[in-house]
C-alpha cells in the first residue's frame, strides 16, 4: 500500500457557540472539544477545524462473495472487494464485528489507500464492486464519496453495509454515486435501539424510505434476530406490515441469526425455529423475497419466483448452485425478478 498521509479535512461540521465543533454526519450530532473524537472515534478536532482521521486508512481488504453482505438481488454470484476502516457510530452491544468497529485507528493495523488505489485493486482482482462494510460507511462518508465516485467512472459498482443512521442532508452526498446497500433494522422498536445501540430507531427508517422514494440504490434490509430481545411475533409482524406500506412487497428481506459476542456473551444463539417462524409471518404479509442468514437452510437460501412459486436461484451458503434467470426475468413463467441480474 501507500505511505501515510495527512488528515483529510472533514465534511458536516459547524462551530458551536461555545467554540467547539458539532459534527452533523449522523444523528448522533457530538459536540466536539479541540483534541477530542466524537463517538465513531475517527472523526477528530485538530487544531479548531474538524478531520475524518478513518479517511484513506482501510483495517484491511478481502474479497467475498457478494451473498455475505447480504446481496441477493444485485449481481449474484460475483465476487466483491470489502473493507472497512476502525470506528462506528452506534454502540449495539451484540456487534458482531466489534475488533473493527470498537477500535480506535491507533490500536488498529491500518494501512494507508487512496480512493485510486481502492478502485485499482478491484480492477486488479476483476471485482465489478466494491463494499464499505465491516464497521459502519457513513463515518467515513467522505473516503466513500471519493472512491464511488472514481468507480462510476470506472464502471465499478459501490455497495454501502451500513446501520442508516445518517444525517438527512449528509446522506444525499455520500450515496450520491452508490449502487446497493444492505440496510440494517436492527429492530423494531425504540426500546432496544436506545438501551442496545444507543441510538434511535426514527432515523433509520427514515433513511429506508429515502432510499425508496428518492433515490436509484438498489437496498435490501437485514435484521439480526436476538433472542428475547427483537424476535417476537408482534415485533416482527409489526416490522413487516410497515416494510410493505412503506417500501413495498419487492424489498429482499433477510433475517439472520445472532451467536453470542462483545458485550451480549451471555444470550443463546439464535433457535432456527425463530428465524423459519420470522419468515413464515413476512411471507404471510405479501414480502416476496424473504431469506435466512447465518444458519443452513435450503429453503432460506433460495430465491423463488412470486409469480409460478419454482425455485430460480439456488444457494447452498453463500455459494450459486442453480441460476434460472433470463435478463432479470424467471425462466418459467417470465416474470421480471426485482433487482440487479
């Protein structure tokens, strides 16, 4: 990689009356004191003016398979270049990715990537996109400006795995050249995003129905199902019913299963019955695409087609074992399957 630069001057910032900064970013809205960091830890004052320290600092690059995100609906079966950087902007007690998000830049092997060199190494190992994910893409919003930007140009697709807990005038600007994102709806209820994430869950829907209405990005919703936490019945009809009203039957919808990590190592993993009921009562509310993640199941896999009901992509994990789709359409019965083909 590339020698270290200097801090990148940061976006969504304004002086408070009492000198300091406030970060307008995220909802979160910290005010920050000359020296100091706000929550995500990467965006710091230095010197009075505000800089996103996480900008061109990757904690490293893999290549997954683009079903891990989740993606089921946008170039399935290809391969994509992920990474992320130190930091988040919400606090979930059950994060599963806590080494990354948790750190601080200091304690974490970074190494230094322009947004050049990012859209290079997809090029270098035939990538046709590119994730943000790992810890959480909107702290480092102007990093993936720059690189998604240097992608449309390249003809590379950018791919956001993110918490939409973003500032409504911030996010016009860092999705601006975004293909797809996998939102996640940690849960329905303000309750477990204020006691579990420390944040709120208003925003995040907000974000969903922006997605919707206002822009091209391809999204599908993840929640992760935690037992006794955001997995009942009600909760989960009750998500599902404002899916549909408010972005549609089409929206792929995944639930996957929590295994005990961070600070939440005393809960049981989630039971698979859990996620086969979490599906059975989203099917029930017209979703047309609903799959499971973090557990085996075929069924949970699959995609099927709404219309003649047979099974057009088959998965086994996050690997393609039958695709039966002609130019976006099923193979049966011709119906044009919702997404990127």
């Amino acid at each position: 990689m590339e020698t270290e630069t200097k801090h990148h001057l940061a976006k969504w910032w304004k002086y408070t009356d009492n000198g300091k900064i406030l970060c307008t970013l995220c909802p979160r809205y910290c005010t920050i004191g000359e020296g100091q960091a706000g929550f995500c830890f990467i965006r710091q004052n230095i010197n009075n003016k505000l800089y996103s320290i996480g900008y061109g600092r990757p904690t490293g690059f893999a290549i997954d398979p683009i079903e891990k995100k989740p993606l089921n609906h946008f170039l399935p079966g290809s391969q994509i270049l992920s990474f992320g950087t130190a930091g988040c902007n919400l606090g979930c007690k059950f994060c599963q990715n806590w080494s990354i998000s948790k750190a601080k830049l200091d304690s974490t092997n970074s190494l230094y990537a322009s947004p050049e060199k990012v859209v290079e190494l997809a090029k270098k190992y035939s990538t046709p996109s590119i994730a943000f994910t790992y810890n959480d893409p909107i702290i480092f919003g102007e990093y993936v400006i720059d690189i998604s930007k240097i992608a449309r140009e390249e003809n590379i697709k950018t791919v956001m795995v993110t918490n939409g807990y973003i500032d409504k005038e911030a996010r016009k600007e860092v999705f601006e050249f975004i293909d797809a994102a996998n939102v996640d709806l940690k849960a329905f209820s303000e309750k477990f995003y204020h006691k579990l994430t420390f944040s709120h869950l208003e925003p995040v829907l907000d974000t969903l129905i922006w997605l919707k209405k206002e822009t091209n990005v391809w999204f599908e919703i993840t929640t992760l199902l935690i037992p006794n936490e955001n997995d009942s019945d009600e909760e989960i009809n009750k998500m599902c019913e404002w899916i549909v009203e408010n972005l549609g039957d089409e929206v792929p919808l995944h639930f996957t299963a929590f295994h005990p990590d961070f600070k939440m190592t005393d809960k049981n993993k989630t039971p698979s019955e859990t996620l086969f009921k979490a599906r059975k009562i989203a099917i029930n509310h017209g979703i047309k695409f609903c799959y499971l993640g973090n557990i085996w199941d075929e069924i949970g896999h699959t995609t099927f087609c709404p219309k003649c009901k047979k099974p057009i992509i088959k998965r086994s994990w996050h690997d393609l074992v039958e695709y039966s789709l002609k130019n976006g359409h099923c193979k049966y019965c011709g119906y044009k399957i919702n997404g990127f083909f």
